[in-house]
C-alpha cells in the first residue's frame, strides 16, 4: 500500500478516462474530506500519451504500456477505461492476480467475461467494482447490491442506452424517420460514428446481463436472452403508438417467474402515463420491483465523460475504504454468495401482447391476415388497414412463436413485417 493514503493507476485516457482525471483534480478535497485519507491518481497508462485531451497530466507517472502500471508498487488499485474484451480482459485480469482492486465501466467484458472475473476476484482476494458500467452515473448497482439486498426482486425495466433514447425521442417530437434522426444524433455527440451496438440492442443486451447478476443472481451472456434494436421502428409505428396512447422505448426487462427469469432486450411500446415514458432524451432510467420495497426508480445521465467518471471514482473510494479496513471483498461483486440454479428461460416460452405492421398489398388483407392469426390461435384485438398505407393490428395475450408462424404463413405476400411487444402493465 502506497505510503500516504491509496495509489490509483488509470488505464485508458479516453472520454472518460479524462473525465476521471478532472473529478480527481477538482475534487480531491472532497474525496479526502470523505474518506479521512487522500486517494491519490498517481500513474496514468495509454497507448497515446501525445495528444491533448484538454487535462492536466502533470504530477503522474505516465506508461504506454499497462502492465508497468500493473507492476508499480505505489498503486493499490486499477481503474480499466480502454474498453473491449481482449486488452481490457488482460488488464484485469493482472492486477487481480497481483492482489490489486479494479475499477472498471466495461459492459462488454462483464457481459460477456464477468463469471471468470468474479471468480478471479474471488480467488486472489481482490475486489472488482463496476457501477459505471450500467446506467452512466446512476448508482442503481450499489441500489441493487446493498440497498435492496433484503428483499427479494421479482421485476426490473430500464431504458439503459441514451442514443437509442435520444433517437425514438426525437423520431415522436420531430416526426422524422430513424436515419435522420440517427445522424442528429451523432452530430450532437450521442451516438459513436459506428453506432452498431448502440443502435442493434447489444449495448442494453450486456448492461442487462450485468443487471441479471445483481437483481437476480443469474449469471447469463448477452446471447442467452432475445435480444433486437431500434433499427426497424418506422414514423408510421409511431404514429400507430401514438393513436393507441403509447410510446415506444426500447426496454431491456426482466422478471422472476416461478418456473426460472425471463429476460429480454426489445422496443416495447408502454402507456403513455407511464413513468418510463416520460424519459426523454438521452436521459436512462431503470425500475425495479421488489416484494417488501415495491417499485423504486433511479434516473439519471446514463452516459458522457463526467458523471461516468463520478461513478468511477465513487467505486475507487468504495475499495479505498475496504482497503484501508483490510476487508478486500465487502460484498462480492453479485452481491450474493449463491447463484440462481433455474437460470434464464428460453425465449420460446414466452408469451405477450404485440402490434404487428405489414407492408402488404391491398387486395383482400384483412381477411388474410384474420385468417393466418385465427390458424395459429392468435387472439386479434384490434386491425386498422387504411387505404394507401400499412396495416396494423394489435394481439391479445399469446405465444411469440404462434404470431410468428402466423406471420410466416402470410409472409410471401408482406413484403416487410413489423412487431413490436406490448407492456400495458408497467
Ligand atoms: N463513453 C461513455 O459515455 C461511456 C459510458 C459508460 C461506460 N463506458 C465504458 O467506458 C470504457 C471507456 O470508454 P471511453 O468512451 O472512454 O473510450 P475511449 O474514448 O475510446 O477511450 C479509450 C482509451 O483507451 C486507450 N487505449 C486503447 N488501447 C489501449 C491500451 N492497450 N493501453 C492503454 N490505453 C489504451 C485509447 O487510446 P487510442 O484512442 O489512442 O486508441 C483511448 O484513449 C468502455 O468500456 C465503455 O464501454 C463509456
């Protein structure tokens, strides 16, 4: 342990491997105040230690190589910030080995890496903390982990990717098509030049998976649960959603049934009035349901360089405090000692109310589609075939492989269908 107080080592001086850096130059006072030692950032890695990031980076060692950071004898914990799963995994992976806590905001490599990593933790006697990685600045982990943790949660939804957010937000206020407002987006700095996984649901897919841990102690992938994007919402699905007093919000849910969790990544179309409706913009949000609490809710940014790196360095001082007490793993990083063993059900199995669009010729449609719906037992509720535009049609309660099938039989004639699920009980 560093002499005077923890020694912080930062990997990655990107959008928020910067940010962490100013919380740690503009608040030191504070943090120290808080924790009644100083925590110092003392050695700073990146492959490119030439370009200005408008920081300060006097006073720091400074290493194009992290295991130099790893290595160095005056740092007691490892904040990953360079993102990926190959690297980043590597980073992790040493300064645990070497008895160091980690820091990081890396959805992807606990989504996909997380169970190694806990367990590596758990073996070397190391923590890892990772509130930054969901929700930006919300500390709904910390809410789940300890907050919650004497109740038992049976539902959580949350809109966990901003772009997407900003996107459906601004396709309702603008009218304007995905594309459109997709490029407004990237201009206004929301959404990355490539913004695949923001757009295509894998974002939301790994802040769920690390959301199943905490809620539920299941231990799933991104690939175990559906999982699907924005990329299809048209302006006439909102125009529909609008008649219908929805909105559509892409929503990564989950609950506990009594047969195992269910869990999913999808746009959802919820009511209006509803208090995840009313997330606007590139704002997140997630709620969750509890047996003895009931519904909590935490909002917030859930990205950008500041308020991810306060949830960093909230994380640094966290570990900092367990440090000092010589209590390495608090709480382990599910937060519970026992992992659900029923897991995840398959998506198969589940069932809901959907809004259908098809792209269809005129002729004789409503019957058709009545026709394939009633074959397959799926309740129609509602149909609306307006001369000159799509058809819509909303279901009752059934099974998603029903509709699909039912789809599938009319399928040669619509040249493109659309649905999307239906959360009136939210
Ligand atoms: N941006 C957000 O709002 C946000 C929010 C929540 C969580 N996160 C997560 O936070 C992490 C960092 O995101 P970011 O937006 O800060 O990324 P970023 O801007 O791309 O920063 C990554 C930094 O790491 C550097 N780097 C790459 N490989 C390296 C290596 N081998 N050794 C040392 N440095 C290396 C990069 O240098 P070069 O640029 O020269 O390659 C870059 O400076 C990611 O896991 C991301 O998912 C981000």
């Amino acid at each position: 342990m560093a002499s005077s107080g923890i020694g912080v080592g930062l990997v990655g001086l990107g959008t928020i491997g910067t940010g962490v850096v100013r919380v740690f130059r503009e608040h030191a006072d504070e943090i120290e105040a808080r924790l009644g030692f100083p925590l110092r950032l003392a050695h700073i890695a990146d492959v490119d230690l030439e370009t200005d990031r408008g920081v300060s980076l006097e006073g720091y060692r400074l290493s194009r190589d992290f295991k130099a950071l790893v290595e160095d004898e005056a740092i007691d914990l490892v904040v990953e910030l360079i993102g990926g799963t190959t690297i980043a995994a590597q980073v992790v992976t040493s300064a645990l080995e070497a008895g160091k806590g980690v820091v990081t905001a890396n959805k992807a490599l606990l989504a996909h890496k997380g169970a190694e990593i806990y367990a590596l933790a758990e073996t070397h006697g190391a923590p890892v903390a990772f509130e930054a990685s969901v929700g930006g600045t919300i500390p709904v982990l910390r809410a789940l982990r300890e907050g919650l943790c004497a109740d038992r949660l049976f539902a959580l939804r949350g809109i966990v990717n901003g772009t997407c957010n900003y996107i459906l937000s601004s396709m309702e206020s603008d009218g304007e098509p995905y594309e459109a407002c997709l490029k407004r987006a990237q201009e206004l700095g929301y959404a990355e030049a490539d913004p695949t996984f923001d757009v295509d649901g894998t974002d939301s897919a790994h802040k769920l998976a690390i959301l199943l841990g905490l809620a539920f102690g299941v231990h799933a992938r991104p690939g175990d649960f559906y999982s699907r994007g924005i990329q299809l919402i048209a302006p006439a699905d909102i125009r529909a959603a609008r008649r219908m007093g929805l909105r559509i919000k892409l929503l990564a849910s989950a609950r506990r049934l009594d047969t195992g969790v269910e869990a999913r990544v999808e746009p959802t179309l919820i009511p209006t009035g509803s208090v995840l409706a009313g997330v606007d913009g590139s704002m997140n949000a997630i709620e969750v349901r509890g047996k003895m609490s009931g519904p909590t809710l935490y909002y917030g940014a859930g990205a950008g360089s500041l308020p991810t790196a306060s949830a960093v360095v909230a994380d640094l001082m966290e570990l900092a405090r367990a440090r000092r007490l010589g209590v390495a793993l608090r709480v382990p990083p599910l937060g519970t000692h026992r992992l659900e063993p029923s897991g995840l059900l398959s998506s198969d199995q589940e069932r809901g109310e959907y809004f259908v669009r098809l792209e269809l010729g005129e002729e004789d449609r409503s019957r058709r589609v009545s026709v394939a719906l009633a074959e397959h037992g799926v309740p129609l509720v509602s149909l609306e075939s307006p001369p000159g535009e799509d058809l819509t049609l909303t279901t009752g309660e059934t099974s998603r492989a029903a509709l699909d099938s039912a789809l599938a039989l009319i399928g040669s004639a619509a040249s493109a269908s659309h649905v999307i699920r239906i959360e009136k009980e939210i």
